[in-house]
C-alpha cells in the first residue's frame, strides 16, 4: 500500500431498507477508487443500537452486489484496518475519546435528559437557540474524574470554540466557513459507551486511511465538528467531497412518500443493475458529448469529480425506465435477456415459494398465470373504490393504511408470522375486525378482493415492494396532506390511533 493510494468508503447505516441514494453515493466513491488504481472500502455504522439489524446490513451488502460494486475491504471480506463494523470497534473510539479529555478537548456531561429538555424549550422560548447551555464545560477535572468514578451516568462532549470562524474547502463547492458560535458542544460518546456519528466517523476515515470523502450534501454542516477533531488529534483532513442530493420532481429531498427509495424494490420490479447505474451516474455528472447511455467502465475512463454537476439532480422514474428498456432492447441477445428474466423472477426457487401458497386454488395448470400475475407485475391495477376500508372514507382509509405502514416498517424480519402478529395486533388496538382490516390490503397489493395468502404474498413480495403498493393505493386515494399526516403520526406516537379527528 503505497502513501499516496486513493481510499474511498462507503458508510451505510443499517436501519432499514438499502436506499437508492446509498447506491448513488456508492457510484462515485467505486469509480474514483478504481480509476486511480485505489481501493474502494465499505464500513457498516452500526452504533444505532435500537434501529441498526444484521438483517439490513445483509440486504446492503447483497444489493450493492447485485450492483456489481465490490469491495476491497470491508466486513464480509476483511482488510488490514478492520474490524469494519462500527460495534465491534467501540474501545477503539473510547481510547480516542480518553485522549480528547486528557488534553481539554472533550469533557463528561453528567446532564439528565430531563435537564437537557428543558434547557432546549427555555432556550427556544428566549430565542437563543436550541443548543447545549455548556454547563458541565467548565467543571474542575478533579471533580468531573470523582464523579465518573463514583458511578454517575454521563456522555462526553468536544469542546467547540465559542468565537471565530471554522474554514474549510469542499472540492465542488471551494472554501465554506461557518460560525462556531452557531454549533453546539457535541455529544462524541453516549452513556452507554457508543460513540456518536461524528467521533466515530473521523477516527474511522483517519485510522482506515481514505483519502476522499465523497458523501452527500446533507453531512456538508457537519463538517465543522469533524474538521475541529482533525485539529485536536493532529490529523490531516481528507478531501471533502459533497454531492448534490437526489431530489423529487419538486425539487424536495428524495423521500419514500414521493418515489420507491429501495435499491431492492428496482431490482425486483425488473430494473437491470447496469441501467439504475447509468441513471445514477446522469444524476452528478455527464459525458463530454452528452451521451445519455454510459457504462461504468466509461465513467471510468473519463470522469473527474470536480466535473460533478452542483444543479439537484432530479430523479425522474419515468427517465429511468425509459433508460431499462434501451438496455433491455440494445444490450442483450434474446438468449442472454433470457438468461436475466429467470434469474429476475422466472427460477425454479420463486416459482417455488408462490406455488406452494397458490397450489390449493388451482383446479388447472393454465389457472397459474391468472393467479400469479401480482408478483411479476411493477404496478397494480384496480378500481379506488376497491380500497376503501369499512364505515370509513378515503382519508380515514389512507390513516389506517399508514399506520399499517408505520407498523411494517418497524418488523426486524420480513416474514409471514410477524406481519400476521402485527395485523392481529393492529385489528385489536384500532378496535376493526382483521378481515375488514385486510380487506383493502389484499386490493392494494394484488390487485383482487380475493387472492394468494396476503401475509405469505407479502412475504415473497418483500417489504418494499409491499409498502410501494400500499403507498400507491394512498396516492389513488388522494393521499394524506402534511398537516394531516403530522397530526396523524402524533396521535399514532401517543397510542390514539383509534380515535380520529376533524381537519
């Protein structure tokens, strides 16, 4: 390993589904590694306790193989500067974190949350923000050392300046700078000994040697903290590298409300890897001629990150598919696109899986494709009027349907006993019958009133391409307003989910 050796990372957290915007970033960090003869790392940050699941950090790693956007290092295949799951690299972070405090960098906070609530409301009341008042800042280390000791529950914060500016350079966007009064004393370990997000990630990019952060826009405010840290440990900085956010058709963030965010909800509707990849790439960059139609060996031989495009990149699913079938059509022999649709969904393991919960339905062979058509279709169809839930309207519908995705999106393992618990649970608290409770789910997902087992259908169908369907099913409703959903997901916090109210 030489000292001048490109090192790029991806760092997906693994709290959910693997989101498309993970592959983008993905992308670019893959093609800047692997044109300048580097290595490209992957890193798990899992030091989310209550939300992080192997189950997600499984279903990442398998899309971005799906992908083909392989790795040197990481946690499935080693490397010289593991461990590369965060968990498993905690007394790394507090030995760091000792050396903060040892030379006044960083000091034990011993505020209660209860405290720490209130002090944010007075200080938004009063107009002085919402930060930490610093109060534990200046306790004597004598004193603050005796209380660790003595047993008394305590997170750790850097020390930020309280005057001047911080500066520093994004290769897109030239030199930003940004008050330190304007950023809080920040939380680098929790009580229960995990680091935070901004500790962890310098210590990790600084002890991994990466060379280029290439990461979205939205971390571009966090800079400052990690660059303080840099600072205290004596670090060189890597090269900061913010990519513009993908962006909805109204220049919004990309979001689930507004478009599938799944990487595996495009590999199961039929979208091919090299075709998504493409699209990616036309979200930050472009070929000298133009050229809509790229390879990822063409970004490589020509792309340049400071030829990375600043404008929000819209995502237009429409343009993505309009891309699949080019590739579709031009790319392949009709033996290879053969080979791609058994190994899509025409093998011998999902025919499996849906045969054996549509075998007791069918009196012929030919009764197959009728009974089937849901799980190799991308989009149902079906009358609205279908959707709608007993005594209830369109809105009261969409209320119940998400809630019914707020449920599904919280079950660890997408699997035919807990979505079934869920459902018998759910019946209960909303005071419905599971059948009228269901009734409308079975439309919305297969398209009939009367279909394969909507548990196991759900369970072959996988999460996020049961979820875009029910969302779907939302949008032919006519939706939930923000103020409605807002409202909604404060009644569904407190537990009031049966009880409704008035716009």
């Amino acid at each position: 390993m030489s000292d001048n050796e490109i090192r790029t990372r991806l760092a997906p957290s693994p709290t959910g589904d693997p989101h498309v915007g993970t592959a983008y970033q993905a992308l670019f960090d893959y093609v800047w590694a692997r044109k300048n003869g580097g290595r490209f790392i992957l890193r798990i940050e899992d030091t989310d306790r209550g939300r992080s699941t192997r189950e997600s950090e499984d279903a990442i790693i398998r899309s971005l193989k799906w992908l083909g956007l392989e790795w040197d290092e990481g946690p499935d295949v080693g490397g010289p500067f593991g461990p590369y799951r965060q968990s498993e690299r905690l007394d790394i972070y507090q030995e760091h974190v000792r050396m903060l405090i040892a030379e006044g960098h960083a000091y034990p906070c011993f505020c209660s949350r209860e405290r720490l609530a209130e002090v944010r409301e007075e200080r938004q009341r009063t107009g002085a923000g919402s930060g930490y008042d610093r109060k534990c800042r200046d306790i004597p280390a004598e004193e603050a050392l005796r209380r660790v000791e003595a047993g008394e529950e305590f997170t750790v914060r850097m020390k930020v300046p309280l005057e001047g500016k911080c500066r520093f350079t994004d290769l897109l966007r030239g030199e930003i700078e940004k008050d330190w009064a304007s950023i809080d004393d920040q939380v680098i370990l929790k009580a229960d000994g995990f680091p935070t997000y901004h500790l962890a990630v310098v210590v990790d990019d600084h002890l991994m040697r990466i060379t280029h952060i290439i990461r979205g826009e939205e971390w571009i405010n966090s800079v400052p903290k990690h660059v303080l840290l840099y600072d205290y440990f004596g670090w060189e900085p890597p090269v900061f590298c913010h990519l513009p956010l993908l962006r909805n058709s109204d220049r919004s963030k990309l979001s689930k409300r507004k478009n599938p965010v799944s990487i595996d909800w495009y590999r199961k509707t039929g979208i091919l890897p090299e075709a998504l990849l493409n699209f990616l790439g036309m979200m930050g960059w472009h070929l000298s001629d133009e050229k809509e139609k790229f390879s990822v060996a063409d970004m490589m031989e020509n792309f340049q990150l400071e030829d990375v495009t600043l404008g929000g990149p819209v995502f237009d699913l429409d343009k993505l598919k309009w891309l699949n079938g080019r590739y579709i059509r031009e790319d392949f022999t009709t033996e290879e696109l053969m080979d791609r649709l058994v190994e899509w969904g025409l093998n011998r393991d999902h025919f499996r899986r849906i045969l054996e919960i549509c075998r007791g339905r069918m009196t012929s062979l030919s009764d197959w494709g009728d009974l089937t058509g849901h799980f190799f279709t991308g989009r149902i169809q079906y009358e609205t009027g279908q959707l709608l839930m007993k005594d209830l309207d369109e809105t009261g519908t969409c209320e119940v349907l998400q809630i019914v995705l707020w449920e599904l999106e919280a079950i660890p393992v997408f699997s035919r006993d807990p979505i079934y618990s869920m459902f018998r649970e759910l019946s209960e608290k909303l005071g419905m019958k599971l059948r009228d409770l269901t009734a409308p789910l079975y439309v919305a997902v297969t398209g009939r009133e009367v279909s394969t087992p909507l548990f196991d259908t759900m369970e072959i169908l996988g999460g996020d391409v049961t979820r875009m369907r029910i969302r779907n099913a939302m949008d032919a409703l006519g939706g939930l307003s923000g103020k409605q959903l807002k409202r909604l997901e404060r009644r569904y916090v407190s537990g009031g989910t049966d009880e409704r109210e008035a716009d």
